[in-house]
C-alpha cells in the first residue's frame, strides 16, 4: 500500500518527507546522547562514592558500565553526524528541486506567452515543449493537473 501511495507523490513531497525523517531522527539522537551524558554523570558521582568504601566490585562494575556508556555516546554521536550531513543533502536537493521547478514554470510561461501572441505562428515544438515541462512539472510535485503550476 505505502509503495502505490510513494510512486504517486511527487519528487517535492519525497524530499521534504526525507528531510523531516532526518531532522525527526537527529532530535532523537540528541535526546539520546544528552540521556547518556545524564548517566554517565550520574555513575561518575556513584564511582566517587564507591571508592572510599573499597567495594572493589562495585567500583569495577560501575566504571564498566562508565566505559559501555561512553562507548554509547561516541557511537551515537557518530550517527547524529551521519545524519546531520544526510540531512543537509536532503536540504540541499530539495532547494534544487524548488530551483527546477521555478525554472520549468518561467520557461512554460514563455511559451504560454508565445503562444497567446496573435502574430506568432504557433509551432508544433512549442507546444511539445510546452507538454514536456508539464510532465516534468507533475514529476516534481506530484499534482496531475500542472495548468495552475505555470
């Protein structure tokens, strides 16, 4: 069902769904690393506490699950990295996507206006022309009515 509903969105539609996942996803990460860092601060004070005592198996205990947490950290850090650049990607392709669609609706309306001119001969290019950028203008968003686009 979700792949019918997919091929029917257009190109600005799966960026911008794409780009709000990672942004979804990196706001995650984030939370999870500031968890981390809580609880890494928090065994910290547990191992201080630990230390005068001599409970030489509670103190080992602690300080590896201090190193697990720590190697949690650097791993999520890692993937918010990972995501943020594919988020920025995903920014970068939607704005292109925006660039596109400005352009094929400023050429469309230079044919359009062509097109009206009573002195002008209309052409069987121009009109081709004219029906390729709808198309590519229904690619990009998506709509099956591309008049109102130009």
């Amino acid at each position: 069902m979700t792949i019918g509903i997919a091929r029917n969105k257009g190109e600005l539609a799966k960026a911008e769904s794409t780009l709000r996942e990672h942004e979804e996803k990196v706001e995650r990460l984030r939370s999870l690393i500031r968890e981390r860092k809580l609880e890494r601060q928090q065994i910290g004070a547990l191992v201080q506490e630990a230390a005068p005592s001599g409970d030489m198996d509670k103190l080992v205990a602690l300080q590896s699950r201090a190193v697990a947490i720590e190697r949690s950290i650097v791993e999520l850090s890692a993937s918010e990295a990972e995501c943020l650049e594919r988020m920025l990607s995903a920014r970068r392709y939607l704005y292109s996507l925006y660039v596109r669609l400005e352009k094929l609706r400023q050429e469309a309306t230079t044919i359009k206006r062509k097109l009206l001119l009573p002195d002008e001969a209309i052409t069987i290019e121009d009109r081709a022309n004219l029906n390729r950028l709808k198309v590519q203008m229904k690619a990009i968003t998506g709509e099956s009515k591309t008049d109102h686009l130009i």
